[in-house]
C-alpha cells in the first residue's frame, strides 16, 4: 500500500476513535470484479467506484454482525 493512503487510513482511524466512532477495518480486495459487483452496478445504477463502496460496506455489516453474535 503506497505510504501516503497509509498515512491517510492512519490518520482517519485515529480521529473517529479519538471521537467514539467504532472502527471495522475491511478488506476491500475483489469488490470490483466480482458478479456481486456487476449486479450491484446494475441494480442500483451506480458507477463502478459507487458499486465497491456498497461491497465494502456490506463485508463491514457482515462483520459486525459475526462479533455480536
């Protein structure tokens, strides 16, 4: 990962702790070129970069929901 999105994760991460936003690290890894992506795409006709943002979303849903159980 280049130094300065690092950075930037770092940076963000901090400032919602230091604010009591929980934070749920996810991978963002497959999200784009995956059949999930291309329906997401298509059903809620949005562009590519929207349709990976919904993905990652729903690994963290998915993730909260594993702790809590």
């Amino acid at each position: 990962m280049p130094r300065f999105r690092a950075r930037t994760i770092d940076d963000i991460t901090q400032v919602a702790r230091e604010h009591g936003v929980p934070v749920i690290e996810v991978d963002p890894r497959g999200t784009t070129h995956s059949e999930e992506h291309s329906e997401v795409t298509r059903r809620y006709g949005v562009d590519k970069h929207t349709a990976s943002a919904i993905l990652v979303a729903r690994r963290g849903l998915r993730k909260i929901k594993q702790v809590l159980k």
